[in-house]
C-alpha cells in the first residue's frame, strides 16, 4: 500500500507498506473490500497549522543550543575574575523554575 501525504511544503512523502492486516482486518469485520490497487491510492492532507508547527520545527532544529556570545562573556568574566556570582539569587530563580513547571505538569494531567 503506498500512502501519500501533501501539505509539507516542496516535498511529497510517499511509503509502501504491507496492505496484508489491513485486507484481513476488514475482511473480519466484514467491511468493504477493495482491490489492493483502490487500497493503495490512501492520501493524506496536513492542514496549515501543522504545516506551520513543521516549519517551526524545523527553525528550532537549526538554532545552537547555547549563546555563544553570552559563554564567551561569562568565560571573559571568570578569566578576569569579575564574575558576580549571587548564590541567594540564583537559588531563588531554581526555586522559581521548579513551582512553574510543577505548575505546567499539573495542568497537562
């Protein structure tokens, strides 16, 4: 069975797969059988919003997982000894990140 899906912008997927479980499926449910040249003609259309979160995607893949220039600051900072370091603050932001993603978990529950 070869399953085309459109949407994705620049490119069409196509895969072949085994229609064998599908024919037997419907042939114990007493669903409508189709030659497995009908079967193979399966489409599939993706709207804009997933087109979208596809591009998105694919943005976020392409950007570094660090600022460099903020490394490269706070590297310069220790080297010259002129790092500020606020052991209260930082906790406190720690302690802040925790009870908003505790916050988030309880929500997508």
């Amino acid at each position: 069975m070869s399953v085309e899906i459109n949407g994705l912008p620049g490119r069409n997927i196509q895969s072949a797969g085994d229609n064998r479980q599908v024919a037997s499926a419907k042939s114990a449910t007493g669903g409508n059988r189709r030659s497995s040249a009908a079967a193979s003609d399966d489409k599939v259309s993706l709207t804009s919003s997933a087109t979208q979160l596809q591009e998105l995607s694919s943005r976020i893949a392409q950007l570094p997982v660090a600022d460099a220039a903020l490394v490269a600051e706070t590297q310069r900072a220790v080297a010259t000894g002129s790092f500020h370091f606020e052991p209260a603050v930082a906790a406190n932001n720690l302690l802040t990140q925790e009870k908003e993603l505790a916050t988030l978990e309880a929500h997508s529950k």
